[in-house]
C-alpha cells in the first residue's frame, strides 16, 4: 500500500518517514483533516516520525478536544509507528518549554518527544534500521 500524497495538507510527507507539520495549515476546524491523515498514516504501518519545524500555534478548544479523542482511541496504534516527535525552537527558553510540554504527551500517549534548535538536528535524529524499522536518536 502506498501513501496518497494528494490527501496530505496538515502535513508534509514528502521526506517519509519524516512527516513535517505545515503550521499554516493549523487554522480553526483542521482537526478533520489531521484526523483522515493520521488515520492513513496509522493504516500505512511504516514508523514515522514528526516534525515541528515551528512551535505549534494555539489550537481552537475543539480542534483539540477532536484531536485528543483520536489520540486516546489510537493510542496504542500510534506508539507503535510513531517514533518521536520533534519540536525544532531556535530559542532557548521555548526550548525549554517545548522539551516539558513534551513529556506530557510522552506519558500520555507513550511517543518520545525531543526539542532541538534547528531543522538539521531534528533530521538527523532519523536513522534507518538495518531490518527496514526506523530508530531514533
């Protein structure tokens, strides 16, 4: 099975397994969207990772509400593919604050988080395994 990349707006596949979020694409109501695409990302099954090259904008209560249904009900699912997320913030203190967010969303939906300052780092976490699986470092 491959990946239709014409269904993907909220994120970027085109660098798979590195899925980048296009944070202009998080306006009020994306929360269907996001949903049909990890919903085809889950039915893929290929590891993934994902990729804020920004630090997400403040999503609308029900975008998030939405979202946090679909996390709950695919939560096991999701921790088998998706290896990390990954916030990329140039400044130090948002770093931070992205790094702390993240351990919230690692123990609620068992996905590794990581906070690096730049878009290369965030790359370069990316390592194919010898069996084909995906590692991150």
């Amino acid at each position: 099975m491959n990946l239709d990349r014409s269904i993907f707006t909220v994120h970027d596949i085109h660098r798979f397994p590195a899925i980048v979020v296009r944070p202009e694409r998080v306006q009020p109501g994306y929360a269907v969207q996001w949903e049909k695409e990890m919903d085809a990302l889950i039915e893929y099954g290929h590891a993934f990772i994902v990729i804020y090259l920004e630090t997400p904008h403040e999503e609308t209560h029900d975008d998030f509400r939405q979202r946090g249904l679909w996390l709950k009900k695919n939560k096991h699912a999701l921790a088998n593919l998706c290896k990390a997320l990954v916030t990329v913030e140039a400044d130090d203190a948002r770093r931070e604050a992205a790094r702390i967010r993240g351990l919230g969303a690692t123990k609620a939906f068992g996905v590794p988080h990581h906070a690096v300052a730049t878009a290369q780092q965030a790359f370069q976490l990316i390592t194919p395994g010898v069996t084909g699986s995906l590692q991150v470092f």
